[in-house]
C-alpha cells in the first residue's frame, strides 16, 4: 500500500511540474530550436513582431511585447485558461501554420 502512495505522490509531482511551464522557459526552448532551424527563427520573429503592442516604444520597459490582457485571452481561448503556456509544438505549428497561409 505504502509503494502506490508514493508511486501516485511521484506522478503528482510529475504533473505539477509539467503544469507549471513558464513563459521564460518556453522562451529559452524555442531559442534552441531556432538556432539549429533558421528558417524557424524567422517565423518566430515575425510572429512575435505580429503581436506587439501598438506605441510599445512609448513605455517601460520599451520591448515590444504584447499586452498581457490580450495574450491572456489568447491563452483563454485556445486552452481554456488564462494562465496557460502553450505547449512547445503549438507555438511551431503556429509559425509554420502563418508562413504557409499568410506567405509571410
């Protein structure tokens, strides 16, 4: 009995940590790929081009980042949760996906 509550605790954890995927370190993953792949890092920074805010040069901290309560509603509508971090592979599909249907 003892080892399946410690099987179950492992897989809980295994879980959790898979759940709690940052933005950073997704950041840091397609960075990686990007570099061994050139023609993904061009998609990649056309589509985070595509979504900055408007006037980003304007304030702090002068990045063109999205604003948040857009990327929020993203993440909302794709996954169902505000505070999702899309899975490594979507966010690729979703590069190639711009090129190919947009001819960017």
């Amino acid at each position: 009995m003892k080892d399946i509550t410690e099987r179950r605790r492992g897989e809980t954890s295994r879980r959790d940590v898979e759940e709690k995927r940052s933005w950073s370190a997704l950041a840091v993953r397609l960075g990686a790929r990007a570099l061994v792949r050139p023609r993904l890092a061009i998609d990649l920074l056309r589509l985070a081009w595509s979504f900055r805010a408007r006037d980003w040069y304007r304030r702090l901290p002068f990045l063109p980042l999205p604003p948040r309560e857009y990327v929020r509603w993203r993440m909302f509508t794709a996954y169902g949760d505000e505070d999702a971090v899309p899975p490594l592979d979507d966010v690729i599909r979703f590069a190639r996906w711009r090129r190919e249907t947009m001819g960017l």
